[in-house]
C-alpha cells in the first residue's frame, strides 16, 4: 500500500520496463476494487485527465443510468497532442494499472467488452498493452473481454466521439452530437470514453479509497497529476506531480528555463500564459480566472528569445492540417486563422488590417464545429494576442522581433512530409 | 396547417458535417441566418419565440429548403 501523502501514486516504483501482472500485484496490492465505487469516486472528486476536466463520476453516473443489455468501456490512450506524452509513459510503466482502472468501471457500470486504443504509431505503447492483455487473458477468461484497437495517429482520433466512430465503423471523424450529453454508441451499445490516465486514477480510487486519494492536492483538485514538460527544457520528461503545486516548482524540478516569457498550459487546444505568473498553483480553479486549464497535463515552456507569435503560429498550421475536414468553419476557418497569423508575424501588406481579421474570424469560427477541435485553435489564437500584445504591436508596425528570425522552435510538430499531407482512413 | 403551439422555444440548429454550404438557408430564412466568408451559415444562437410566426415559417421553410438535410428545428418549453 502506498501511503495517501507520498507522491510517485501513477509512477510508482516505475522502472524502464512495463510491469508484468505479478510485479503489479506486489507493487499496488492485488485488485479487488472496494464497495462502493461510483460513491468513492464521487467522493473522491476525481477529474478527467483527457483535457476537459469533467468530473468523471458524473460521466460515469451517467453511463451507468443506460439501459441496455451491452455496454463498453473505452480506453483512450490515443495522445495525440504531439507535446504529451503522459499515456505513452502510463503504458509503459503501468499498464495494468489502465486495465484495472477499465475493469472496474466495466463492472460499475455493466460492461462486458473493453476496447482499448493506442494509436497506431506508438509501437511500444501497443507492444506493453498486447502483453498486458494477453496476461490477463491467460490468468483468467471470466469478466469483461479486452481488445486492442489502434486507430491512426492523428489529432482529432482521439476525441470521444471519433474514437467511437472508429471502433463502430472503422472511420476516425468526429460525430455531429446535437444534444448534450450525448450517449455515444458502438451499435446499439452506449459507451464510457475515458482517458488512460484518468483510469489509472480509478484503479487507485477502488483500492484505496477516496479520502486516501484526497490526501495530496486541493480541495478542490484533489490528487496528482501527469504533466509533460517540453519547450526550453534540458530533456523533455513527464512527471508526476500534486496538483496545486506552484509552477515554478514544476518548471525547478523540470529543469526548464527559470524565467520564461510565457508557457503554453493545456495542449495545443490550450492557452497561452504569461511568465509572470509563474507562482500560479497548478490546478484548476487557481487557473481559471487567467484563462487557462490544466488540461491534457502539457506545459511548453517558452524562453524569453522566442518569438511567442511565430510558435503560435506553427501550432496553428499544424491544428488547421489536423482538422478532420468535416465542417466548413473549421476545414476553411483555421487555415485562415493560421495564414493570419502568419501575416501578423512576417507583415506583407496591411498588417493592421491583417490583425483585424484575425481577431474577427476567431469569433465567427467558435463554436461551429462538430467537435471542439476550432474552438480550441480560437482559444490559443486568443490567448497569444492577448499574452504576447506588445510583440503584435511591434510586428504589426514591421519591427518584427528577433526571436522571429530564429530558426530554433519550442513546441514540438511532428512532421509531415508534404505540409498539405492528409490521410484519412 | 392544423394547430400550432404557440408556446415555448425554438432554435434552428445546423449539423455542420452534412451542411456544405449551399446557402439556401440564409435566403430561405434571412431573420435567423447569415453567412460567413465561406458559405457556411451562422445561426442565431439565441432561442426565438415560437410566436414569432414569421420566423418560424422560415426556419420550417430553411429546415425543408436544405439540400443537405442539415437543419432542424430543436423546439424546447420556456424554463
Ligand atoms: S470541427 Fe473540425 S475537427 Fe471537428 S468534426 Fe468538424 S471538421 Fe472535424
Ligand atoms: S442550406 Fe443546408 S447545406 Fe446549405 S448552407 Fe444552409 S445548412 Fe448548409
């Protein structure tokens, strides 16, 4: 048993390889989760750790409340947030620790199949599941059945209603969803989506409870967290850490830049944050009043040299290629945010009226998609003019800074051979 | 037409997936669409009465109009 105050909770005793089932067993006790789950996790006040922060007994609660004969549970490892790279070190670590977490909740809410998705680019990601699954199948063929999905690797694959898309029709686009909520279906069978790192948590949760899980972070945030550290940074690693733990204590123990311009929290669907709240608790509703969410756990740290208009503007690009191409404001609108933004960095002609029309489109794009992906770009669009206004003024009057000329860049995009590359299964 | 409720909320709501931008909806029901600088309508967000009959003509005219089949009329009480 791990004690409720000590931090390794998700990386503890990790080691370079995946444990196997008995080592598991030896390190977080054998599972057999507790009573009454759904209350603990109530109690427990535990969040998703897939971006949006909803309370997981609630999404839980709700799936449980369906009536119906089949039911899945949904475990979404697909990370496709190129800065993160918390599930990938989750699989490789604990694996089991995941499938615990899916098993319970697949008892909780009466699920008999377990679709677990790793995007298909992550080859040692997929290697540790297949091992993990095939353990437990070998051990024992009673309770729910466990398959291995791989969808491909691109950004919007891994929203909920993609990757429900993917496993009831082989196609990895968003699904139009008019009310909320909404149940997502795999046939008939209404579906429980969560992210790997949340049912980690749960697998913690069902053994140890909910006022042991309360015993690190806020009231509010209760537990620890998985935070990827990129950008000015000796090596980019992920770590765990308590939530409400100030920034600058995460970017010491990081070893990034100790006084950067600005961090990007939260993914690339996120915000920007200026350097000088450096002494912000990391945790959400200390967060919250400056615009900015924990998220998908990333933080880019941006140093002083960069130019915070052109990183932006290369996320931009990347999130406007990553679009699933399904909805005109968001196939035709974020491209042109990104051809905005790039008339703002480098002027060429009217960049006042360039700056105008960007601050226009973002209005008109919010909201219109089927998925969150637009209203994602439209925040860190957002949050750059905002976090970076004096650079804007300077590049706008064609005194561009020199960390714009710089060829070295902090956010990391995987790169694509053509920049219009664009499969879709 | 039979008899209409005249109480109560309507939005017109677009599935952007299936709408590819024809327009129709912007002339078939003017008072509730505009188009943005690519086609794509913009809808009016905010609840109408559904005693606005002249609106709600429209939005059923949209709704039929679509060629995509994209529009409907999301019809809720007032709370
Ligand atoms: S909003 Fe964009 S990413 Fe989402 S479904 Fe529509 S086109 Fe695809
Ligand atoms: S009429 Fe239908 S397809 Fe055409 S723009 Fe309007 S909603 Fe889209």
């Amino acid at each position: 048993m791990i004690e409720s105050s000590t931090l390794p909770r998700l990386m503890h005793e990790a080691s370079s390889r995946p444990l196997s089932l008995a080592q598991h067993e030896q390190t977080f006790a054998a599972a057999t989760p507790i009573g009454s789950l759904l209350e603990e996790l109530e109690a427990s006040g535990l969040a998703g750790r897939g971006g949006a922060g909803f309370p997981t007994s609630v999404k839980v609660r709700f799936i449980h409340d369906q009536r119906s004969l089949h039911k899945y549970v949904v475990v979404n490892a697909m990370e496709g947030e190129p800065a993160s790279h918390k599930d990938q070190s989750l699989l490789n670590t604990h694996p089991h620790l995941v499938l615990d977490g899916a098993e319970y909740l697949a008892g909780l809410v009466g699920a008999k199949n377990i679709a677990v998705c790793v995007a298909r680019d992550n080859r040692s990601g997929i290697n540790a599941m297949e091992r993990a699954i095939h353990e437990r199948a070998r051990r024992s063929l009673r309770g729910p059945k466990l398959d291995l999905h791989t969808p491909p690797q691109r950004y919007v694959a891994g929203e909920e209603s993609a990757l429900t898309h993917w496993l009831d029709d082989n196609e990895s686009l968003p699904q139009f969803r008019r009310t909320r909520p909404h149940v997502l279906r795999i046939g008939h069978a209404p579906v429980l989506v969560q992210n790997a790192e949340t049912l980690a948590n749960v697998a913690l949760i069902g053994r140890f409870g909910a006022s042991w899980y309360r015993g690190l972070g806020t009231s509010n945030s209760p537990g620890s967290t998985l935070v990827s550290v990129s950008g000015a940074v000796a090596h980019p690693i992920v770590m765990e850490t308590e939530l409400g733990t100030p920034l600058r204590t995460i970017l010491n123990y990081a070893d990034a830049d100790s006084d950067p311009q600005a961090l990007l929290l939260g993914g690339y669907g996120g915000s920007w944050l200026s350097g000088e709240h450096l002494d912000t608790p990391y945790c959400n509703e200390e967060l919250a009043p400056l615009g900015v969410s924990v998220g998908a756990g990333v933080l880019v740290v941006l140093p002083r040299k960069a130019c915070g208009i052109v990183e932006t503007q290369r996320v931009v690009q990347w999130m406007a290629n990553e679009s699933a191409r399904q909805c005109g404001p968001c196939a035709f609108g974020l491209p042109a945010l990104a051809d905005g933004l790039r008339h703002v960095a480098r002027p060429t002609g009217d960049a006042t009226l360039a700056l105008q029309r960007l601050e226009e489109r973002c209005d008109v794009i919010k909201g219109r998609g089927a998925c969150h992906h637009p209203d994602g770009v439209v925040r860190l669009v957002r949050s750059a003019l905002q976090v970076f206004e004096k650079d804007v003024a300077r590049h706008v009057q064609g005194d561009a800074c020199k960390g714009s000329l710089d060829s070295r860049h902090y956010a990391a995009i995987p790169q694509l051979e053509r920049a219009e590359e664009l499969v879709w299964e | 037409m039979g008899v209409r409720r005249r109480t109560g909320l309507f939005v017109l709501q677009v599935n952007p997936i299936l709408c590819d931008g024809f327009g129709h909806c912007a002339e078939l029901a003017p008072e509730l669409v505009t188009i943005d600088e690519w086609g794509y309508p913009i809808i009016r967000t905010a609840p109408v009465s559904l005693s606005d009959t002249g609106a709600y003509q429209s939005a059923r005219y949209a709704e039929r109009g679509c060629p995509r089949q994209a529009l409907r009329i999301q019809r809720f009480n007032e709370k």
